[in-house]
C-alpha cells in the first residue's frame, strides 16, 4: 500500500481512541472546557450513563460565531501558542483534540454565546459531516449536547458497560473535578434525577466533605504545608480520613495538581506511605490532597487524556505529600470508638453478661462476679515495680536509678485485664479497651525503628554457640545475598554453608530475650522477601524493606493474648501507649484501642 495522508474523520477517530475512552471521558473534557471558560455554573444533564445523552451547560465566557467551525478542528485551541507555554501549562485543556474528538464519533451539537453578542449560534455535526454556525436563542455561556456515542465506530460501542456502570464513573469524574473546584456551583442529573448539587463556596474543606458525604465529616482531618519560596514554594492542602474509615478500594483517595485531578503513582504513594502502620494492608485511606505547585515544576502533556504526569522533581513532591499527611495524623487522636448498638459479651468460664445492652445494676453485678484479682490496679503502686519487671526493650537507664514516680495531682486510673487479651482503663473521654498483643507490637515496632534509623548503628546482636541450620535452596541462597544489608542493620549475621542450608551465626539480643527462635524467623523472612514483600525495586524501597523486617521482628517479640501480665507490666504498657507515635494501630494497622464515650455510655445506660 501505497504512503498517503489519512483523512480528517479517520485522524479524529484515531485521537478519539486516546482521548475517549467512554462517557465519562466526554464529561471530563467539556467540563474541563467550562472550567477554562472561566465558568461560574455547570449543570450536566445525563442519559442513559451517557449512551444516549450527553449534555454539560455553563456561563463561561462563550464561543464568538466565527470560530464555532474551528472548535470542532483538530488541534484548534484558543489556550495555547507559543511552545514555551507549553512548558507551563496553567489551563485544564491545551490540546486541540476534545471537540474534535467527540464530534468524530457522536453526534454533536453546540450552542455558544458570548456575552457581548446578542444572539446564540449553534454547530452540528455527525462524523464527517459539520454544518456552518445558524443562529440560534440561549443565554450567554455553551452548551454542548452529545448524543449516540460511537454511533459510527460500533467495534467501540460494544465495550461501554451497563448504564448505571458508566454513569457510575461520569459520577466519579464530575465529583473529583467538582471538588477541586468549590467556587463552582455543579448540578448533575441523570434520566430526571438530581444525583448532584453542589454550591459554589469559598470553604475547600466544606466542597470536600459535600463530595464525600457528611456522615464522614467528623473522621476528616483538615492539614495543610507550605514551603519557603526559597524551598520551592509548593503548597499542600488536604483533608485526611481517620484511619477507621479507610476502604477497600482507591477510589476515595483524591489526588488534584494545580486544580487538575490527576492519577499520579508517586503521589499515591506519599498518602499511603503516610498511612503506613494505621490501616491494614488490603485497605486504602479516604483522603483529598490538593497540591499547588509551579507549573514550570510539572509536565502535564505526557498523557492523551491529561490524567497523569510527570513531575521535574519527583522526590520533592513526594516528600512535601507524605510530611503533610503523616504530621496530621501524628497530631490527631485515632482511637476509634466502639460501634454501640448493642453489647454482647459473653465467658463460658465465667459468669454470664448480658447480651443485649445492659443496665446499670446487670453490670454491676457482672463486675461483681469476676475474679478479685482482675478487677483493677493503682497506677502508682504498680509503676514502682516496672523497673524490675519490664516486658520492654532495655532504655539504657539502670534500673537502680529508676525512683518512684510522684503523687498523681488527680486520682489514679484503674487497670484491668480481660481473659489475659484486652487491657481496660479510662481517659478523660470514657472508657479504653486496649488489644495488648497489637499496642505492645506498636511499641516494639517504634522503638526498634527509632534505634535502628536513629544513629544509624545496627541493632546489638549476640553469637550463637551453637549456629542454627535453616534449609535454604539456590533461590533462598540468593534472596540471602540481596537480603545481607538490611539482616546487617538488625544484628542478623548468615552464610550459606552448603547448596541447601544457610547456618545463622547471630541473631539480635532481644530477640533472644523475648524466646524467638532464630531459624523458624530467617526462614519466614526469606519466605517473605520470595513472595515480594522485600521488593527492593518499589519506591523508598530499603526503608519499606526495613519497616517490613521490623515489623515482623516486633510481632514476633510481642506479648500474645492469653499472655497473663503483671500489675507493673500492664502500667508499663499503657504509660508506653502515651508515648509512641501511631499507638492507635499495630504495625498491620489493625486497632489497637477502642474508646467508648461517655456519650455512648450515658446512652446505652438510658440517662440522655
């Protein structure tokens, strides 16, 4: 076949397939459009997800009569000339390539007037076919009405899913736009319905929780980071769930650069690394980070549809996104509360609780009925004995030198222990049950972390007399070799003595304090690094492996539950969970404490 250049509709259709890729596609585009237009109102009209109608009015500034012809040309735009622009993009759209896209595979009608004409014209067009600008009655804005998607390129139609899927993600595309956009009132409706209505405000934090529904209001968390001019002068802003309402998909974490709504893995990875330690591993935070940067900082033009990018200093953002997020959640209290539509606590060994939500004198004598010995314990009495009863890493100070603590200025907390699991105690907000195996991992964790990434020393390490034999094939042998760093900063020394076994010299000395066994541990960290999970090509690698190992490290020397602890233990443990960073979440970012308000009490008891 023979060299020839394409024709129009065949070039439009080729960058309809980058840029289109479904209805929400079209909504992203033209609203993005009313966006640059300088739009103070968008309403969106919907149906069928799209298949049948398309249709987004605004107020913006209008299309002149004369240039309706060229909207609907490829790479025609009114937001770009000179290539130097290009290097700092400030508008949403740039490319030339919307209008003329969706008018190649729909039928396209707009309707455009500026608010100096005094009258509308309107453009149609279908495939190939575009009609010249007829005058035509509407206020002053655009409004572009979409009908018949992939109308004449069926091998496409046949991909679009069911209509309440593909409005489900012009639902998801309008909401991330709408709020990183509050001073922009969005109504969306979908066959009749009104799914959407957002005023326009001057409060971010209150667009955010619009979109996100009030029910979760109280959850968020309001941050915000500015750097010195000097520094780069970037911005982030944002608002961080608290980790109890984490999800089980991505599609609540809302990423916006320069009020672009962006997928970004970098900046993914930030909030999530932010969150690292509160939320289990298969959950994703709810969070909007909003990132105002300078455009030189940022090429936006490296993807058809602009949905992702590429930043100049990847490092910089990344670090500016994770101290943001991480500061507010080390600020904040994340003690989740206990869900209080009823109780249910029941002990085949012991006497018999209530099941549904109990009054006052049933509790009482539930109390009443437990074993003397677990009903509680003075807070001072029993921090005199934690110097010669600690179930802690050793702090250096001797425990000569350790004196009592002082009188209290206010009355002591009880502590009690339940089924040798769960620790309960008070606050100053209600009641706390305490999982002892999650908070004491948390405490190992951070203290572990901060000896090790402290000074930078590796952990103290004893000789074996006897080394330890741990079956190991080439594959392990292998993993052991990539491994030797990071087994050398926690006091693990290792060498393989034969083409299956690899004999363990040293193993960390607490380690051994806490009775782990050295081959069952290397041959789970070499299970661990074979599965993945010590992937040293990730970003931030070496301390995402590290906080893994010490992970592990610190669940394995932690109390268990049914382990019974001593009145020093259980002061000791509780006084630790005032200290700590993150101490509401184990490493795995399951809950460590609960809290059950007064609120919650004065209700379940009948007295609001």
């Amino acid at each position: 076949m023979p060299i020839r250049k394409l024709p129009p509709l065949l070039i439009n259709q080729i960058a309809a397939g980058e840029v289109i890729e479904r209805p929400a596609s079209v909504v992203k585009e033209l609203v993005e459009n009313s966006l640059d237009a300088g739009a103070a109102h968008i309403d969106l009209t919907i149906e069928d997800g799209g298949h049948r109608l398309i249709r987004v009015a605004d107020d913006g500034g209008g299309i002149p009569p004369q240039e309706l012809p060229l909207a609907l040309t490829q790479h025609a735009t009114s937001k770009l000339e000179t290539p130097e622009q290009l290097a700092a993009i400030q508008t949403l759209g740039f490319r030339g390539e919307a209008l003329a896209s969706v008018s190649s595979v729909s039928r396209l009608r707009l309707t455009s007037r500026t608010p100096h004409d005094d009258a509308a014209h309107v453009i149609e067009a279908a495939g190939a076919e575009v009609t010249d600008p007829a005058p035509a009655s509407a206020a002053p804005g655009t409004v572009v009405e979409v009908r018949d998607l992939f109308f004449n390129t069926p091998a496409r139609r046949k991909f679009l899913r069911t209509a309440a899927t593909e409005f489900g993600h012009i639902h998801d595309a309008v909401s991330r736009i709408a709020m990183m956009h509050p001073a922009v009132a969005f109504k969306l409706t979908h066959n009749g319905r009104r799914v959407l209505d957002l005023t326009a405000t001057d409060d971010r934090a209150r667009r955010v929780i619009d979109v996100l529904g009030r029910d979760i209001a109280e959850a968020m968390l309001e941050f915000e980071r500015v750097d010195p001019p000097d520094q780069g002068g970037a911005v982030v802003w944002g608002m961080a769930g608290q980790p109890d309402i984490a999800r089980a998909t991505g599609k609540f974490l809302y990423l916006a650069l320069n009020g672009r709504a962006v997928r970004d893995r970098n900046l993914t990875h930030a909030v999530k690394e932010a969150y690292r330690g509160l939320i289990p591993h298969d959950k994703h935070p709810v969070a909007a980070v909003f990132l105002t940067v300078d455009p030189a900082m940022v090429d936006v033009n490296v993807h058809p549809a602009k949905a992702e990018v590429r930043f100049r200093n990847p490092s910089y953002v990344h670090g500016l996104v994770l101290a943001g997020v991480r500061q507010r959640l080390l600020g904040a209290d994340l003690t989740p509360s206990v869900e209080t539509g009823g109780w249910k606590m029941t002990d085949d060994a012991g006497p018999a609780a209530p099941a549904a939500a109990p009054t006052a004198n049933e509790f009482v004598d539930y109390f009443r009925q437990m074993d003397p010995k677990q009903k509680g314990f003075v807070y001072e009495e029993v921090k005199r004995a934690a110097a010669e009863d600690n179930i802690f890493l050793n702090d250096d100070t001797p425990a000569a030198e350790i004196s009592p603590a002082p009188p209290p200025a206010v009355a002591p907390a009880p502590i009690l222990q339940v089924h040798n699991s769960y620790v309960v105690t008070e606050d100053r907000d209600g009641l706390l049950i305490v999982d002892q195996h999650a908070l004491h991992e948390r405490v190992m964790f951070e203290t572990l972390r901060n000896r090790v990434l402290g000074d930078g020393q590796p952990l103290e390490s004893q000789r074996l007399l006897m080394p330890q034999i741990v079956d190991a094939d080439a594959k392990r042998q292998a993993l052991l070799e990539d491994l030797r760093p990071l087994l050398r900063r926690i006091g693990v020394e290792a060498e393989p003595i034969s083409p299956t076994a690899i004999a363990i010299q040293a193993f960390p000395s607490f380690l051994f304090d806490r009775k782990v066994d050295a081959g069952p541990f290397l041959a789970e960290l070499l299970d661990l690094a074979a599965e993945g999970g010590l992937d040293t090509s990730r970003p931030n690698a070496e301390e995402a492996a590290l906080h893994e190992v010490l992970d592990m490290m610190a669940c394995k020397a932690a109390v268990k539950a049914g382990d019974q602890l001593t009145p020093a233990e259980l002061a000791a443990l509780l006084e630790k969970r005032a200290e700590v960073e993150r101490s509401s979440a184990c490493p795995h970012g399951r809950p460590t404490t609960l809290r059950l308000t007064l609120k919650d009490l004065e209700k379940q008891f009948g007295r609001t």
